[in-house]
C-alpha cells in the first residue's frame, strides 16, 4: 500500500513551488515542520497548539482577504477535530480557500494512534456532502503540478486529500512565537 502513498514533505514542497502571494495556514505537527521545510515564508501563518483550529483560521482569513489566495495545509488528525468546520465552510463558499489534507491514517503527534481515516472515513466525501466546488484525492507526485495549480487558482472551496507514508520525517521547526507569527504574517499581507 505504501507504493500508492506519497512522500509528505515532497509533496509539500512541490505545492509551495513558485508560490508567490499564497497565504499558506499550516496546521499542527507535521504540516507546519513540512511548511517551513519547503522554505519559511512571512506568508506562513503556522499554528502551534490549535488541533482541530486550523480550517476556520483558514478560513477566517479567506472571507477577510477575498483578494488573496489561501491554502491550509494540515493532517487528518486537526481535519477530523475540525469536521464541523467543513460545515462552515460549505455555507460561506470561499472561492479563494483550498484545504490540503496530509493523511497518513495516523495521530503523528500524540504517538501514532490510528485516525478514523484508516477505518474508511473519507475526507472527499466528507468535503463534498459539504457543498465543497472540487474534492480529490491524490496519491502520486506527478500530481503535484496540478493541485498547485488549483492551490493557486482553482474556484473554491476546494480539498485535496493526499494519501501520504506514515514516515518519521526530522522536524523542521520555525518560528514558535506566536505572537511574531501573527506580527510578521500581518506585515508581509499589508506590505
């Protein structure tokens, strides 16, 4: 099964490729180590603490700044703490907010406990029952090329779910001061 599944922070640094202006919101854990790997970016609002949070900060900042692209990356353990986000975000349909779920069928953070991802939870449908413009699911690198693209400008809202190896990956860590996050975040979106 795990030829099927992609390398997360390759895959992640093949999303934030010629980013540009991309609000990029990262979710606990792996998501925000593979995030700052691709490269730290003032544009990247990581969170640290705020399992479950992430898709509303994402998408907070979509109806704030409808002018901008905005892509939460995050794993299927903060995407199942927030479903009911999903919900939310179904209503409000922003056409700028695209959700990139890293799945590994595992809680990475609190030591590897299977997701009810692995018991046939399915964020596609789960993203498309929604209301949701596009969900898919992706499985190979050579994809890369066009969910960046749908990162970039595809008409959300939009999931891509990414089946990824349950792989011990070194942490890259970035700034952990929120505080400074929020600061620097602010004053590259306003520069």
């Amino acid at each position: 099964m795990d030829a099927m599944m992609l390398e997360r922070r390759a895959f992640v640094r093949e999303l934030l490729a010629d980013r540009g202006d991309l609000l990029v919101v990262s979710g606990l854990g792996s998501a925000t180590y593979d995030t700052a790997a691709a490269g730290d970016h003032p544009l990247n609002f990581y969170l640290w603490g705020a399992m479950g949070g992430t898709l509303m900060i994402g998408l907070g900042l979509a109806l704030a700044r409808p002018d901008r692209r905005v892509a939460v990356i995050t794993g299927d353990g903060d995407f199942l703490m927030g479903l009911g986000s999903l919900a939310t975000i179904g209503v409000k349909q922003p056409r700028n907010l695209a959700v990139v779920v890293l799945d590994n069928a595992h809680y990475g953070e609190t030591g590897m406990q299977a997701s009810a991802t692995q018991s046939g939870i399915d964020p596609v449908a789960t993203a498309l029952a929604c209301r949701f413009k596009e969900a898919c699911p992706i499985a190979q690198i050579e994809d890369a090329a066009a969910v960046r693209l749908l990162l970039q400008s595809g008409e959300g809202p939009l999931l891509v779910h990414a089946r990824i190896k349950s792989e011990d990956t070194p942490r890259v860590l970035p700034l952990r001061d929120g505080h400074a996050i929020k600061e620097r975040f602010i004053a590259a979106l306003n520069g």
